[in-house]
C-alpha cells in the first residue's frame, strides 16, 4: 500500500495517483469539507472533521475521538483489496494526516519512518489510530 500526505490546497486542486485509491479528507472544525473533484481512480472519500489539538481541560477545539479513528480504520479496511494508495489530508499537511498515515502503515506492517522523518505527525491522532486497529 503506498501513502500520499498532502494538503487542502492541493487536493483541491489536482493530484495524481497511478493506482486506484481512496481519500481520507481531515477539515478543522470551522472550516467546510474539502472540494475534492472526482478523478480516474478515485473509489471513495472519507470526511472527518477535527482539529490539530489534544484534549486539554478547558479546552473547546474538537478533537479527534476514538469514533473518527474507528470510522477511519473501518473505511481502510473495506477498501484495502481494490485499492494501492490511500491519499490522506490535512489543512497543511504536516501534522494530522501524517498521523493518521503512519498509524495505518504501522498496522498495515509497513515502514512510518518517513512520516515522523519529513512531517510532525500529531502523537494523539497517531496513538488513537493504532488503538483503533488493535481492537477493531
């Protein structure tokens, strides 16, 4: 399985993926979804909505909770055999989308070093996506 990280801007705008694939679109919570055109390849797109934070008393951001990284997983796992790239998205690209990747290449039993190499993947995003394949 190969992964794609990438931001808002670019997979409103064009993408290039030569296998067929998903989109794991992440938005903040003041902000709408994401306009992601229908391409040659796409099978399916998931929307979440959560910001880049960790849970903090007092704090009002939306957080990612176990619900988003089951329906996340459950979404991978139903298109894991028809698909070879899973595209994930962010805002910016740099800390939940890598997150979320580098937990689905873990539980996928591939290599993440690249993730936590080139990006900041957010650690809670990350532990609440490995939590979810385990117990799924």
């Amino acid at each position: 399985m190969e992964f794609i990280v990438t931001d808002r801007a670019s997979i409103e705008r064009e993408i290039i993926v030569r296998t067929a694939y998903v989109v794991i679109s992440i938005h903040d919570a003041n902000k709408p979804p994401a306009r992601i055109p229908r391409r040659v390849g796409m099978r399916d797109k998931l929307y979440v909505c959560f910001d880049d934070s960790v849970p903090e008393p007092g704090s009002e951001r939306q957080h990612m909770t176990a619900d988003d990284a089951t329906a996340i997983w459950n979404f991978v796992q139903r298109h894991r055999e028809d698909v070879g790239t899973i595209v994930c998205h962010c805002e910016q690209g740099m800390s939940r989308s890598p997150a979320v990747a580098a937990a689905l290449a873990t539980l996928l039993c591939q290599d993440n070093r690249h993730f936590f190499e080139e990006y900041q993947p957010n650690e809670y995003v990350y532990e609440l996506m490995l939590r979810a394949g385990e117990f799924a």
